[in-house]
C-alpha cells in the first residue's frame, strides 16, 4: 500500500476526529444544546477516530517497527520513539471508549439531557478528548521529524 | 432513562478500559514475559492491548448496564461519572508520558 497516502488518511481521519470534538465542545457552550447538530458532530469526530485507529495501527503495525522506527533509535533523537512514540500509540487507546461516551450522551432524550444538568462535565470530557488527539497530533509531529532529520 | 442508564455504563466502562490501558501498557514495559505473552496473542503486543481495551469496554458497558438497570442513578452520580473519565484519562496520559520520560533516562 501507499505509505504516504497511509499516513496521510490517518492524519486526515484524526484531524477529523480532533475538529468534530471541538464543533461539539462549542455546540455544548449554547444555553440550549442543538442535539442534530451536537450529534453530527460527535459521531464525525468518533468514526474520525476509529479511521484513524484502524489506518495508524494498519501502518503502525506493517510499517512503522520495520521501517521507521530503527532509523529513529539509531538517529540523533531516539527519544522521538522511546518517549514520543511509546505515549502516543498507549494513550490512543483511550480516545474511542471516551468519545463513545460523550456520543452515548447525546443520544439522551434532549430533554432529560437539558434537566440532568450533565453539559459541565460533558464539556471536560469533550474538551479532554480534543486535546489528547492534539497532543498525540503534536507527537506525531515529533516522530515525523526525527524519522526525516534526525538520522 | 435507559439510554441515560447505557451512557452511564459506558462512562464507567471508559474509565475501566483506561484503567486496563495503562496497566498494560506499563506492566508490558517491566516484564518481558507479559509482553511476549501479549505479542503471542496476536502477533503484536500493541494489537493485543488494542483488543484487550476494546473487550474490557464493551464487556464492561454490558456488565455495567445490568448493574445499572437495577439502580435509579442520580445526577450528581452521572455528572461526577464524566467528570472522573475526564480525570482517570488525563492522569493515565501524565502517567504513561511520565513513565516512558523516566524509562528513557533510565530512573
């Protein structure tokens, strides 16, 4: 397969991931919440995250440990790999069960939603996962990086 | 107010599945027999936690269910709920990160 177009599509899907969670996170801030809206929203950023689970680990498994990662270790900045690339392939994992829950709550009758009073920590939560998929974005950065500077 | 219920259990779900990420993830790091036993189950240790993960949160989603669907949950029990996957996740991400920094500088 492509491996630049591979990694592309798992960046694209990520990227997808990251901004339906942030369109989400703003759709929470409204005094009453859209749920069609809220709820587009969400499932683009959980499927955007699934893609991007199935497509890096796709690469990550094929690829990466045979092709990448020894010039890494071997290169000026083996931490890219050992600290970088160790966290961002670990903390993945977390994304789909969190935004799964954050989708399961939009699916709450609307009204129920508005009385339970949950949107506060709906916000944490989505906030949270816009983040993590930023700093693992952030991490991909570095590993990209050493992989093409650091030999 | 089952979907309400189902959302619950996920949430808890979620949080027992990061639970599960992290003590994978490191254990596999300090002993060689676990990730070996890990790399045995499906050929990559990583895909094996992928797998591990995915079970303990649909498993855990179901079981959590029943035990909800017995209980009428309150609001405050639902808001903290999110509240605390919030919280387990960004520590599990501190603690993996951190763990891997001190891995790597051999602390």
């Amino acid at each position: 397969m492509n491996k630049p177009l591979l990694i592309g599509l798992h960046l694209g899907a990520a990227i997808l991931g990251i901004d339906g969670f942030l369109w989400l996170l703003g759709e929470l801030f409204a005094e009453r919440v859209h749920v069609t809206r809220a709820r587009i929203a969400g499932l683009i950023g959980l499927f955007g995250f699934i893609g991007s689970w199935l497509l890096g680990g796709y690469y990550y498994l094929n690829y990466y440990g045979s092709l990448v990662k020894p010039g890494i270790v071997a290169g000026t900045a083996p931490w890219a790999h050992k600290i970088a690339m160790e966290a961002k392939e670990h903390i993945f994992l977390f994304l789909v069960p969190m935004a799964f829950v954050a989708v399961a709550f939009l699916f709450v009758d609307p009204i129920m939603f508005e009385s339970l009073r949950v949107k506060k920590g709906l916000r944490f939560l989505t906030a949270t996962i816009a983040i993590l998929g930023l700093v693992i974005g952030a991490m991909g950065y570095i590993i990209s990086a050493a992989a093409r500077w650091a030999v | 107010m089952n979907k309400i219920k189902f959302a619950l259990s996920a949430t808890y779900a979620s949080i027992l599945s990061i639970v599960v990420a992290v003590f994978l993830t490191i254990t596999a790091e300090l002993s060689t027999p676990f990730k070996d036993i890990l790399k045995s189950l499906s050929g990559h240790h990583w895909r094996t936690k992928s797998y591990l993960v995915l079970i303990t949160f649909i498993l855990g989603a179901f079981v959590f269910l029943i035990l909800t669907l017995r209980s009428n949950p309150s609001e405050k029990t639902i808001r903290l709920a999110t509240i605390a996957t919030t919280i387990v996740a960004l520590l599990g991400a501190i603690v993996i990160t951190g763990f891997y920094i001190l891995h790597f500088i051999n602390i």
